[in-house]
C-alpha cells in the first residue's frame, strides 16, 4: 500500500475517537432520476455539519503529536472552518481564538461558540475576510499561536482524505466516479491523491460555483491566480483563489472534469433535496448533487458517490433560495410596465394575465411622463412558457414593459 494510503487509513482510524463515519447513503430518488446508482456520503452528518473538522482534527492533532506545549491555535472563519476548529479545541482541551468578520451572522458565532465552549475566544475582526485573515495572522505572529488553515496544508488534505478512505469501505468497490465540490480545494486534492494512491479508477468531476471558479481559472492559467469578482452566495465554496499547496495536487485535472455550476440553479437543488428527501443542504453542500444534471448522458448505468460537504443552511436564506429557484427555472420575473395614467389602466392590464399568472409585487417607481407611470412588478406562474403567452398579450395591447429579471444591476437596487 502507498505511504499515503497508509497515513489516511491511521488518520481515519484515529478520527474514530471524535466522530463515527459518516452514511454513505444511496438515494433512490436520484438513482431513478437519472438511471444510475447514486450515494450520497453525508458529510453534512458530521458533528459540526460539515466535513471541515476532519482538516482540523488531523492539523491539530499532529501538531501536538510534534509539540505537546503548543496549546493555542488561532483560525479566521466565518463558517464550516470556525466551527470544525471549535469542536476539535474542546476535544483536545487546547485553547482556540477563532476570528471572524464582524458582518458574520449571529447564528454562526452561537454555533461556533456552543461546539468549543470554554476552550475558544471569538474575536470579531473586520468587515471583509481579507481583514480578519490579517488579524489572525498578525496575532499568530504576536503571541506565538498555530494557525489552522481551511485547506492550504498538507495536514488539512490528509484530514479530509479520509472521506475517500471511508467511501471505498463502506462501498466495498471502487465507484464509477466521485463528484466534489470546489472550494480552496482541500477536499478534492485530499480525495485525489487518496484514490491515486489506491491506484482506484474511480473518474473524479469537480464543481464549483459559476462565480467563484477559482480551480478552473488556476488551470487555466496554469497556476493559482486571484479571481478579480466573486459571487459569494455559495459561501462555503466562493474562494477567489485555489491554495497553493492543494493546486499541486490539483494542477494535472482535466478542466474537462471541472463543472461550474450556476447558483440560481444550486438554489433548484437545495430546494429539491429538501422538499423531497428532507435533506438539508447549504449552497457549497448542494454542489455535487446540482452537477448531476450535467452529467446525465455520462452516468447513466454507474454506481456514483456525491460529496454532499455541508448541512449549515441558515433558513432565513430559504425566502431568496426560493426567489433564485423560481427565476432560474423562468417561473418567476420582474419588469418595469409603462402604465397609462387613465381610469380602466391597471383594470385592463389586470385581465391580461392567465389563470395562473399571481402577482407577486406591485409598486409605482416614478411618474416618467404627464400621462404615464412606471411600474415595478413580480409575477410568479405555473410553466415557464406562460410569460411567452403573457408577454404576447401585452404587446397586443399596446403596454410598453421591460424584462429586468436577470438585469443584475437592477436587481441590486429594486428587487
């Protein structure tokens, strides 16, 4: 057996005195959906709900194997991190300074506090992560702490190997393929080299969210490299660039096997597995399951493991996942009508729309003319095609409008 092989079978072994493995589940629902044999290995099961505590379980624990009087580490989250980091300190009884932005949400900081106790300091740093980054290595620097990295550490990726470590067990066989979501990329580098090691031909697809592609752009490029936007409404895997240390693993993927996925399309999923499976995902955890759709011609017929890496949704985000779903799937739209300023007007539009068309939002922006108002309205349908048959309507009526649905400037400002 490879060295490496070796090292993650002790790891997921010693893992075992923090958590048990996580199910690898298959899914009936899916498998029938896209004629496959699907498994879902739930790290979102996990006591923290998420696969970030092994990273910091292994991290930590060969740190104190190598210095026993190293008893303070520091992190800089706002999530998944924070919380694997918190757990871990309480397990090994060290001391832990975790900061955070202070735009993070109070949720967070209670979850994060409540796994590591008495064990950790949350210190609100910040208003972007870039600052609290900073904090937190300016005072690893000052007071002689160790810091845990969310996935640029070799340690890190070996904690997170052990997924692929249990995933090979529990299956009994090599799967087909593996699906990952991308992040810094500690995962997918620590699944990779596992599956390398054990010389599986288990076919690995990576996928990250369309706004923060950060592994297709380093491959690309040929190197890791700084994504100048980033889309951060999938928060656990919106990083701007790939580690370095995971890159090096990473740099000889095919960026054929590197998906990205749009995230009003991840909010369709999150939906799904929610409403008819009853499982929760958050953003980055729904990534795996979102590229299935993707992949529908190339798996039909294969046993294929989904990473489903987080189950930390916050459901006062439900109202704008439903909001992205619908528009994604075109059953949702805004736009600005052009309303005449005369009695019957709005009565007239009115009987324009269909026995399913509801509106959904109604308000006067601004008088554009004597005679004329505009107009800001939702309307939520049953099928898609009714807003061809809606919009028709309207032009026969002589009714000027503009679609602002995925105008994202818009959008910021009215919606």
């Amino acid at each position: 057996m490879d060295d490496f092989a070796v090292r993650i079978a002790q790891v997921t072994q010693a893992m075992r005195d923090l958590f048990p493995q996580t199910p690898l589940l298959r899914n009936d629902h899916l498998s029938a959906r896209f004629s496959a044999d699907i498994w879902l290995k739930r790290e979102d099961l996990t006591p923290v709900r998420s696969y970030k505590i092994r990273g910091a379980f292994n991290a930590m624990r060969r740190v104190l194997h190598a210095n026993s009087q190293q008893q303070r580490f520091v992190c800089a989250s706002a999530g998944n991190h924070a919380q694997g980091v918190a757990f871990v300190c309480r397990h090994f009884d060290v001391q832990g300074v975790i900061f955070m932005p202070v735009t993070t949400p109070q949720q967070k900081i209670n979850k994060t506090r409540i796994f590591g106790g008495d064990n950790i300091e949350i210190r609100l740093t910040g208003d972007y992560f870039d600052d609290t980054l900073a904090a937190a290595q300016a005072y690893c620097s000052s007071e002689g702490a160790h810091f845990l990295s969310p996935f640029d550490d070799e340690d890190v990726i070996e904690g997170q190997a052990s997924v692929a470590a249990e995933i090979l067990e529990q299956l009994g066989h090599d799967p087909d393929m593996v699906i990952l979501p991308v992040g810094g990329g500690g995962l997918s580098a620590g699944v990779k080299k596992y599956l390398g090691a054990q010389g599986s031909a288990t076919r690995i697809k990576y996928v990250e969210p369309k706004g923060g592609a950060s592994l297709a752009a380093a491959l690309l490029a040929g190197h890791p490299v700084t994504l100048a936007r980033v889309d951060n409404f999938v928060d656990g895997a919106a990083v701007a660039k790939i580690g370095d240390t995971t890159f090096k693993v990473l740099a000889d993927v095919d960026s054929a096997d590197v998906l990205a996925a749009p995230e009003d399309r991840i909010c369709t999923t999150i939906l799904e597995m929610l409403n008819i499976e009853g499982v929760v995902l958050e953003p980055a955890g729904a990534l795996s399951v979102d590229a299935l759709g993707d992949l529908a011609d190339e798996i039909r017929g294969k046993t294929v493991v989904c990473v489903t890496s987080g189950g930390n949704f916050d459901f006062e985000r439900l109202p704008e996942v439903k909001e992205r779903a619908q528009r994604y799937l075109g059953v949702k739209k805004y736009f600005i009508l052009r309303m005449p300023q005369r009695p019957g007007a709005l009565k007239d539009f009115l009987g324009l729309l269909g026995p399913d068309d509801d509106i959904s939002r109604f308000e006067y922006l601004k008088k554009s003319a004597r005679n004329f108002g505009s107009v800001l309205i939702g309307i939520e349908t049953s099928r898609a095609s009714n807003f061809h048959e809606l919009f028709a309507r309207l032009d026969e009526a002589g009714f000027a409008y503009r679609d602002i649905t995925l105008d994202e400037t818009m959008a910021e400002f009215i919606l």
